[in-house]
C-alpha cells in the first residue's frame, strides 16, 4: 500500500500539473507569505515590545531593516536571477524566506530578531523580485494580466490574513507570527523543487561586482538617509547622507555606461511603454504606501481603537482588491494597461478626496470601510494591468532586470511615503507620538491635540493624491500597447 501511495505521488510531481500551474501556484504562495508578514508584524510589536523587554524605538527596526534591504538590493537580485536561472533563484528565495521566518521565531532577544528579519528580508527580495519574470516566462504577453491579477489576490489575502492572524497569534505567543511561514514553506517548497522549472536558459554573463558594489552602498545610504529623517527630521546629517548617495548613483551611472555586463541596462528605458509604465509604479508607490499607516494613526490616535480593531476597518477594500483584481487583469491583456491602470490610479485619488473630506473626529467608522473598496478596486485595475506593461516591454532574456527595477523604484517610493507622511505629521504632532501611537501605545491626546492631527492627516493625503496625479499623467500618455504580439 506504502509503494503505491509513493508511485502516485512521484507521478503527481513528475507530470500531474502543468508548468504554468506550478509557476502561478507557487509564486501566489510566496507573495502570500510575503504579503502576511507586512501586517501580522505591525500588529505584533508592542507584544514583542513587552515579551523582549525593549522599547518602540529599537522594536520598529523589525520593519524598517527588512524595508532597508528590499530597496537596497532588488534591481541586483533582478541581473542574478537573468544569470543564474529565475526559477532557481526563486527556489532559493523561498528557502531562505522560510529558513529568516525560523530563526525569527526562535530570537532570543531584539538584536537577534532584527538580525534574522534582515536574512528573511533578503529572501523576500528573492520573492518579490523573481516572482514577475517567473511568471512572464511561463505567460505569454496576452495572457500576463490575468496572472498578475491572481497574484494580486495572494497580496490582498496575506494582507488579510495577516491581520486576523496577528491579533489571534500574539495572544498565543508573539513566535508564531513568524512559525506560521513554516507548515506553508513544508508545502510549497517540494512543489517547486519537483516542477518549477527554468524555461529560458540563463545569459552567460560576468558579474558587474562593481556596478552591484556601488548601486547597493548608495541604496543603502539614500534608504538609510530615509529612515533617519523619518526619526529626526531633515538635518545636516540626512542632508549629507542624501548628497553621497546622489554621488554614488552619478558614479554607477559612469561606471554602467563602460561595462560589458552592467547591471542595469539603460537602454530598457529607451522604451516609452516600459519607461513610463516603471515611472508610474513609482509615482503610485510614493503616495499610497504610508496610507495605511496613516489610517492606523488616525483609528487608533484619534478614535482610540486598538491596533487589531483599527485593522478590521481595513478588510474591505483587501477583500474586494483580490475579487476585482483577476478580472481588471484579463481587461488589460484584452486592451491594454493604459485604460485600465490610469482608471485604477483614479479610482485611488476619489478615494483620497473623500478621506480628506469626510475624516473627522467623529465621522462613522462604516465610511472609512466604504472608502477603503475605492482603493482596493483602484489598486487591483493598476497592479495586474501595469505590471504586465512592463514585463511585456523588456527583452526575455532581462525579465528579471526588469522585474528587479520595477522592485527596486517600488521600494524607494516605499520609504519616501513614509518620510513625506511623517514630515507632514509632525508639523502638526510630534513625530514620537506619531511612532507610538503606531506602535499601539498607549497615548491620549487632547480635543486640541486631535484636530492639529487631523489637520496633518487631511495635508497627508492632499500632498498623495498630487503625487499620485503624476503617477496618472504617467499612465495615461505611456502610449497604446500591442498584448497579442510575443515578445
């Protein structure tokens, strides 16, 4: 009975599902992972905080170290995924995914716990990275929009997922926050050993040590110069750190221009669609990233809910986004992104307006549940459709060069959200009140207090939904696709 349950099991491996399958499933599962951990961790920290005996100020490095490494390294892992093989590196991302998720759970103490999230971070910039050339190699640009949109439910439902799990979680222990990665990596991982497979051979190229030296210190130092003034305002220290970085990127640039194999090939950008798609993504991630963080601030800030309460009034416009998501996906591989994305940008800034208007210190809660649909139909138009723009204007053979810089702006934009949203707080808050606040802290404000807040909160979202403007000007003149050709 045992060998033949064996022999039904190495057929399944062997030829039970198709490539394609695979390749959706398992990347699906690992921007799941990936997606659970951007909100299961917040909710866990002031948990953390307590069980470790450390404070918000060294317990918020949990996020911002893994945040530090997605943005110094993507468009990197993006030229070794190109050389290497991308299903292979995906693999691997997986592994050490899993094996940073272990170590974290098993921390003793807060400099461990940071130090593993900085080993699970760099297999989430294996993930995050790989995981559109995954699915451009198996995909053809016709049918690209739809796949991206079901990976856009993973995003939306390890979000929610996330939430649930960390207020149930940490009442158990904070550990298993992170030991739930391990039962769904036992999971996926023989999958994609046994049947994910790379279907384009990999270029045989040097690698650019200098190039990747160069672009990664200035990364670091612009990601860096980023969360400082996020703690400190804008000094001289930040203003140096910004200015180095400004010089390391002209000196890549140089550097790139003279070499053989560079790291980023330039001339990707020679493409209107590609360039303008890229440019977007940016634009989009600089104005919308912290509106979640802003929105945590204003629940439990000013409404006194706690941080798993405050989550809840989120779920809607998750839930939504991962039900639109694959049909705006399969509406841009029928008319391209252009329509569908830059209305999805639109769908976003109404949402923006409203929140400005309505958000006060009483309004009903129901609004902000309501307004939160505006955004998740508006993020799921944009994602599958302008993801699926970019991979669709780059070569095959830079799928991850292109996936890794769509990654790389991503997450730039990322920390710039933050530093725009708290600069604009604090002028009305300070910006540690802000931070514990966040954090889930314990901290009453005033009436007065309050409406200085809200007055901040309501600038907050008057300077995205301009930076977001910019992102549709993007969209809308990046010019009209043609999905049925192959690349």
């Amino acid at each position: 009975m045992f060998s033949g349950f064996q022999d039904r099991m190495h057929k399944f491996f062997k030829d039970g599902i198709s490539a394609k399958t695979v390749a959706l499933g398992v990347v699906l599962i690992g921007v799941l992972m990936a997606a659970i951990d951007t909100t299961i961790v917040i909710l866990a920290l002031p948990t953390i905080d307590l069980k470790l005996g450390t404070s918000p100020l060294a317990s918020i490095w949990v996020i911002l170290a893994y945040i530090l490494v997605l943005a110094a390294f993507s468009s990197q892992v993006g030229k070794l995924g190109d050389m290497l093989g991308r299903a292979r590196l995906y693999k691997y991302g997986l592994a050490v995914f899993i094996l940073g998720s272990a170590l974290c759970g098993l921390s003793p103490n807060i400099d461990l716990l940071i130090g593993s999230r900085i080993l699970q971070a760099f297999g989430g910039v294996l993930i995050g990275t790989i995981s559109s050339a995954v699915i451009a190699d198996h995909f053809e640009p016709r049918e690209r929009g739809r796949a991206f949109g079901y990976t856009a439910i993973g995003w939306n439902f390890g979000a929610i997922l996330g939430i649930f799990l960390g207020g149930f979680l940490t009442t158990i222990d904070w550990r298993w926050i992170f030991f739930i990665n391990l039962p769904i990596g036992a999971v996926v991982i023989p999958v994609a050993v046994y049947k994910l497979r790379d279907v384009v051979k990999p270029k045989k190229e040097r690698f650019d040590l200098i190039g990747v030296s160069v672009l990664s210190i200035g990364l670091l130092v612009l990601t860096l110069a980023a969360v400082f003034s996020m703690f400190d305002g804008l000094g001289i220290r930040e203003i140096a750190m910004f200015a180095v970085s400004f010089v390391l990127f002209a000196v890549f640039i140089l550097v790139e221009r003279k070499s053989r194999f560079p790291t980023i090939d330039f001339s990707l950008f020679k493409k209107r669609i590609f360039s303008f798609s890229i440019l977007a993504s940016m634009f989009q991630g600089i104005a919308s990233f912290a509106i979640l963080f802003i929105l945590i601030l204003y629940l439990q800030g000013i409404r006194g809910l706690n941080p798993f309460v405050s989550s809840l009034y989120l779920l809607p416009g998750y839930a939504l986004g991962g039900i639109v998501a694959p049909l705006m996906g399969r509406l841009s591989d029928r008319i391209g992104a252009r329509i569908p994305a830059t209305m999805g940008l639109l769908f976003i800034i109404s949402a923006y307006v409203l929140y400005s208007v309505f958000l006060g210190i009483s309004t009903p809660l129901y609004y902000i549940a309501l307004i939160t649909m505006l955004t998740g139909i508006g993020s799921a138009m944009f994602y599958p459709a302008n993801t699926s723009a970019i991979m669709a204007n780059a070569p095959k053979d830079k799928y991850s060069m292109a996936s890794g810089l769509n990654r790389m702006l991503g997450n730039i934009g990322m920390v710039l959200s933050f530093v725009i949203a708290l600069t604009v707080i604090s002028a009305a808050i300070p910006r540690n009140t802000a931070f514990a606040i966040f954090m889930g802290s314990s901290i009453s404000l005033t009436s007065a207090q309050s409406g200085l807040f809200l007055k901040g909160i309501h600038s907050v979202f008057i300077s995205s939904m301009i930076i977001i403007a910019f992102a549709a000007i993007m969209s809308i003149i990046r010019g009209k696709e043609n999905r049925i050709a192959v690349d």
